[in-house]
C-alpha cells in the first residue's frame, strides 16, 4: 500500500502571511545539509527546546531491524543553531521539501516560534519531537545512545557520520554542544578498539 503524504498542518506552521520571508531553525543536518536555497543564514538561539538523540530513524539512518538515533527538538533548556530565511517566493517549494524530509514517519511537529538572532528576535517555524511518537527515544541510557549510533545505517548514511557532520558543523560556527561531544569521543573510542 502506497504511504500517504502528509500535508503541512497550517493550523500549526502556517506560511507567512502575503508571501513574506519565512526564517527556519536547523539545528542537527539542516545545518549542514539544508536542501533547499534560502537568503541567508544566521546564528540563532531558540528558548524552550534543546537537541537531544531522541529519535529512533528505521529509515535514513537505521532500519527496523537495527533502529539508529537521530536528533530532534526536545522541550526544555535552550538549543542554538542556525536560522535560515527563505525567500517569500520560495517558501512553499521549501517546505513541501521539508515535508517529504521531515514528515514521513510523522515523528515532528512544525511549530512556530520566536528564534534570537543578532539585532533581535524574529518568527520562525522549527521542527520539534512529538513526544506522542512511537519513535520518540526519550532520555536513553549514555551506552544505549552510543550503541544505536554505531549499528545504525540507513538509506542516508550511517549514525556516526551524522553525528560527526553535526559535531563538526557546531565547532565551525562556534556552537559548543559538550554532550554530543562526549558521543562522539565515545564512538571513536569504540572505533579505535575494532
């Protein structure tokens, strides 16, 4: 049976009103990967949501056999990343991509809220965990994180590389995240040991 496509809720994430700009917050391979063209990119601060591994991926970066770990917006403390405006005459192809991106497994929420960039606070949407997901992870024990970023490979790549691109991509921008780094310094452990 073909999987149906979920369309964007606009009762959640609505589009910016009369084609105006639309900024987003990336916060994991967005960062890195973003996949659609955008004006410009700037650091952000968004308050309420921090990055966690919560998200089992079967998909991009697992499979249902052997689940991997990707990340996702979780409620409570804060996450900088980056903030990416869109132009108005590109919104809607950006999200329809975003769509089919984020949306498969419907493990997000599109959300709109307020993100923190130099000169003030703009409105942006972000793709947050839905707690209600049976892929949601919640908060897994240090060993079982670091064990389902090692065996998970997916239609995307691997865990590890995931992990590695975001890691490298926050110390490029100056975004210290000390506890992905202490994952990634245990996976290289675990590779040094193989």
């Amino acid at each position: 049976m073909a999987r149906q496509r979920k369309e964007p809720d606009n009762a959640s994430c609505p589009p910016p009103a009369d084609g105006a700009d639309m900024w987003l917050f990336a916060y994991g391979s967005l960062m890195w990967d973003p996949g659609f063209p955008f004006e410009e990119a700037r650091p952000a601060l968004l308050k309420g949501f921090h990055r966690a591994f919560c998200l089992y991926s079967i998909r991009y970066r697992g499979t249902p056999e052997k689940p991997g770990l990707v990340l996702g917006l979780d409620h409570g403390g804060a996450c900088r990343g980056i903030a990416y405006r869109i132009a108005g005459s590109g919104v809607e192809n950006a999200m329809s991509y975003l769509w089919d991106r984020e949306m498969q497994n419907q493990s997000y929420i599109c959300r709109t809220l307020r993100l923190h960039i130099a000169g003030g606070a703009v409105t942006g949407r972000a793709f947050v965990i839905d707690r209600k997901n049976p892929n949601y992870a919640r908060k897994l024990p240090f060993k079982r994180t670091v064990e389902l970023i090692l065996q998970g490979h997916g239609q995307r790549g691997t865990c590890r590389a995931y992990l590695e691109n975001t890691v490298r991509h926050l110390d490029k921008l100056g975004i210290p995240d000390r506890g992905l780094h202490e994952l990634w310094l245990a996976v290289r452990a675990h590779d040094a040991k193989t």
